[in-house]
C-alpha cells in the first residue's frame, strides 16, 4: 500500500474576477513545465474559462444537478495515475487529500 498523498489544490471564491482562472492556469503549467502528468476540471459558469487556455488539461464539468456532481467525484476518484484539484464557488475547502494515489496533480476553475 503506497503511503503517499496526491495533492488536491481547490481554487475557489465566491467572488468573480479574483483571479481563480489564474492560480488554475499558473498550478496547471508549473506541473506540465515539470513533466508531471496534470489534469483539469472547470467548473466556471462563465469566462473566461480555464478551458479556453489549457484544453488538453482540463476538462469542464457541470454539477448543477445531482448527477453532473456524481460524474464529477468519480472521474476524481477513479484516477489512478493523477492527483485531483477542483475548483468553484461550491467548494468551501482550500485543500483535500486523496490517500493511496500517485503524486500528480489535478486543478479545476470555478
């Protein structure tokens, strides 16, 4: 059993134009600049999106309803090679760890 965490950096604020997208973009390039597999989730309802800098790392999510936050959290959980990072306004948390999961990292923007 690995003992080692996965970094999960939540980029949030209730708060539009603080610089969410940003922080998202900057966490995300300092990762691929390391040669360090990252991935995205976008969770902003409205732009610009993280998406619309980095489309091959990040992936937009919907979790207006029930189901998009399903399909959410398991895309979260079931990787097995990344980390995890959410970001958005219905994230109240500044950091998670996910245990027994490699050490790349994941960044969403909200």
């Amino acid at each position: 059993m690995n003992d080692k965490t996965t970094p999960l950096y939540v980029v949030c604020s209730p708060c539009r134009g603080v610089g969410k997208t940003l922080v998202s973009r900057l966490l995300t390039e300092f990762y691929v600049l390391d040669r360090r597999p990252v991935a995205a989730y976008d969770l902003a309802d409205e732009g610009p999106q993280l998406a619309d800098y980095l489309p091959q790392f990040t992936t937009i999510s919907d979790i207006g309803d029930i189901f998009g936050q399903m399909a959410f959290f398991e895309r979260l959980i079931a990787a097995k090679r990344l980390a995890a990072a959410p970001s958005s306004r219905s994230f109240s948390s500044s950091s998670i760890r996910i245990r027994n999961r490699p050490r790349p990292m994941r960044v969403c923007t909200g």
